[in-house]
C-alpha cells in the first residue's frame, strides 16, 4: 500500500435468551457511555475466539461454554489508518450471573427495546440480521464516531 492500512482485531459477544439479549454499559475507553456487546482486544498468543471468552469474563463476570461465530464488521474511520476488524459471536449457553465491573454495566433488553439511540450508529443496521441468525459481514466508513458516510452488509447466509 503506498499508504500504510493496518488491521486491529477485535472481538464482540452478544448473550442472548428467548426474546432478550444482554449489553454493557461502556463505563471508559472507547464507545464509553454507549450499551455494546462484550469485547475488546485479542492478545498475542490467544486465538479469537479465547479473547472473546475472556473479554465477556472480563467485562460482566460470565463464562460463554459455546460461541457462535456470526459475523465480521470491518470499521475505518476518515483519517485512521487502522481498520478495526470486529468479530461477532452470539451465544445462548453462558455459566454465572451477569455483574457489574469497572468496564460494563450489564443489563438484560427485551429484542423490541434494544437502546439503538445510546449504541454505536451501525448497530441499529446489523443487529436485525443477527437476531435473525444470519451470517453476514459488513463494512462502515465513519468520520469521527457519530457519522457513518459509506457502509455495506453482505449476508452470507439468510436465515
Ligand atoms: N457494536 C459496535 N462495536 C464497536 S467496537 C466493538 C469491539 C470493542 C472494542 C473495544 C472495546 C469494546 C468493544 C464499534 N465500532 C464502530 N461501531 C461499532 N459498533
């Protein structure tokens, strides 16, 4: 590339139960004061899919026994270089009780009341596909975080 991209990869839980799901409230760091799945970095020398088991111990204290992977969302942001390369996994099967940390504050939605108006912009774009458990990849082009100028979602697998 004459100008350098560079990836990070990232990971995001949803939890889910019949009609509900569980988010965060994003307590610091980036997306703070947003509800979000649960997710971050992944470490040197764990798979994708450990930092996302560790990420939702972490974050509210639960530990997934199965993920499912559903998608990946690939985020630029106007004058970043660096992608964000999101996977996103869902789960049904989690041991522990949802608990608060410095990082998250968890609460269960009902799937008719998810906060859309308090999450990142995109979310509101993607989440009808994962609630239908489709799998999908999708791409934003944001300029700062509030305005998504291009974005596009291939489903790869109706449901
Ligand atoms: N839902 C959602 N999540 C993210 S970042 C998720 C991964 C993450 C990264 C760092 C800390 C915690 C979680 C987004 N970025 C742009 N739109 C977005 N939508």
């Amino acid at each position: 590339w004459a100008v350098m991209v560079s990836r990070k990869v990232l990971t995001l839980v949803l939890v889910t139960r019949p009609n509900q799901v569980l988010l965060g409230m994003k307590k610091r760091g980036f997306g703070e004061g947003w509800w979000n799945g649960f997710g971050g970095k992944v470490e040197k020398g764990e798979t994708i899919i450990e930092a996302a088991k560790r990420e939702l111990q972490e974050e509210c204290c639960l530990t997934a026994n199965t993920l499912t992977e559903v998608g990946q969302l690939d985020f630029e942001f106007v004058g970043d270089p660096q992608i964000l390369e999101v996977h996103l996994f869902t789960t049904k099967d989690v041991s522990g009780v949802p608990t608060e940390t410095s990082e998250m504050k968890p609460q269960w939605f009902d799937i008719d009341k998810i906060p859309f108006h308090k999450m990142w912009p995109d979310d509101k774009l993607w989440f009808p596909h994962v609630l239908k458990g489709s799998k999908f990849s999708a791409f934003f082009l944001f300029e700062g975080h509030h305005k998504i100028l291009k974005h596009k979602i291939d489903v790869v697998t109706e449901q």
